[in-house]
C-alpha cells in the first residue's frame, strides 16, 4: 500500500512546513517506544530480552534525538510565510509504537507486536528516504535509522521463535491482525468524525433557517415596549410561586 502511495508520500514530504512537523512527530513517537521498551527491560525475566531490549531502547531514544535535531534545524530555515494549502499529514509514520503495552503483556505478544511494528517502519522508511532526495540530511538520517530497524526487525522475529517455537508464527498473524484493526478503528473514528461534520452542517443551513424565518415572524407580532399586566395577576416578590 505504501509503494502505491508513493506519489502522495512525495506530495506530503514535498512542503517544507508538513516536513517540519512529520519530523517532530517522529521524535516524539520514538521517544515514547523508547521509554517503552525500557520499561519491558525492567520487567522482562528473560536476561537475553532485557540486553537486547536495552539496546533497542537506546536506539529508540538516539532516533528520536536525530528527528528532534534535524526538525530543529529545518526550522531555522523555516521561510517567513507558508505556502501549504494543506497543512495536515493524511499519511501515517513511524512505527505505531502508540499502541504498545507493557505491564502485564508476555515476552512473546511483545515481541510479535515489535517485529510487526518494526517490519511496517522499515518498509516506510526505505519509502521516506527516497522521497527525501532533495534533502541530504533528512534523507542521512532516514539511511542511518533504517538499518537500525531492519536489526530490530531481526531480533525480534528470532527472539520470538526462541521463546514460542511452537507457536511464533500464530503469534506474528495475531500481532498484524490486531495492528490492522486498531488502523481500521482510526481510520472509521476519522470517517466517522467527517461524517458527523457533513451531517451537522447540513442540519445547520437547512434547520436553523427555517426558525430564524419563524422567530422573525413571531417577532413582528410581539408589541414594542412595555406591556401592562392585570392587577389580578402580580403576586409578592417575596414569593418563588
């Protein structure tokens, strides 16, 4: 699906504003799957997970510096007034690591979850890196981080067949299953967001026009200025009744 949204990937690294802000966001994304993955460091029993866990993290966290770094410094070059006619990113990055759990999953969904999500970052990457042509450094930095993610990509699939021989391949399709779904489930929230704009909207311009007309109507009919009541009907301020 990536390789078929070349073009559009293209278009979206192509402005200088949503490149900016792609890069920040990635920043932030490793970030987060570093502390992550430092927290399954701490709670893995398994010694050989936890050095490489480590390792992973660190990767993790020195990604995140890079991106950090890099949209730093784009920013300083940022022109006075944008261009953009579309600010947004209608493609997603990164690894998806948002959807990660730690305290209280096995060693073997974690690890299934990683290659899955590493497996998908890898693929985006190589996309990313050849869009980025015109930039050298941006372009650096994806070739640098790529070929940390084809290691992550690696471990994790053997590491998992070490601890679910039997099974590790079941656990693979249940890790991607469970990635497609939760994109499935944004992907209606945002349908469903639009929708609801579209539907509010039409409720708007085709309801509230015809009580304005009514309220204007009803409006000519009311007298100006005070109006007197019968003395019959006053009753003690005092009273709520």
């Amino acid at each position: 699906m990536d390789r078929m949204l070349r073009p559009v990937h293209r278009w979206v690294w192509g402005d200088f504003d949503r490149r900016v802000r792609k890069l920040i966001a990635f920043a932030k994304v490793e970030g987060d799957g570093g502390r992550d993955i430092l927290r399954a460091a701490e709670v893995t029993p398994d010694p050989l997970l936890r050095r490489l866990y480590l390792e992973h993290a660190i990767d993790e966290l020195r990604h995140a510096d890079l991106f950090r770094q890099r949209g730093a410094a784009l920013l300083q070059l940022r022109a006075s007034h944008s261009t953009t006619l579309f600010d947004s990113n209608p493609l997603p990055g990164g690894h998806g690591l948002d959807d990660l759990a730690i305290d209280g999953e096995p060693d073997h969904r974690l690890l299934a979850f990683l290659h899955v999500a590493e497996k998908a970052a890898a693929g985006r990457f190589a996309i990313y890196r050849d869009v980025v042509d015109d930039d050298p450094p941006t372009r650096a930095i994806f070739e640098e981080i790529l070929r940390d993610e084809v290691f992550h990509m690696n471990y994790t699939y053997t590491q998992l067949a070490r601890v679910m021989p039997e099974s590790y391949r079941r656990q693979v399709w249940r890790a991607r299953g469970s990635r497609l779904w939760k994109q499935y489930l944004r992907l209606a929230a945002g349908a469903g967001g639009v929708m609801g704009g579209a539907v509010l909207t039409v409720v708007y311009f085709a309801a509230l026009a015809p009580f304005a007309w009514l309220a204007r109507r009803a409006q000519r009919r009311e007298p100006i200025g005070w109006t007197p009541i019968r003395r019959e009907d006053q009753h003690s301020p005092t009273s709520q009744y």
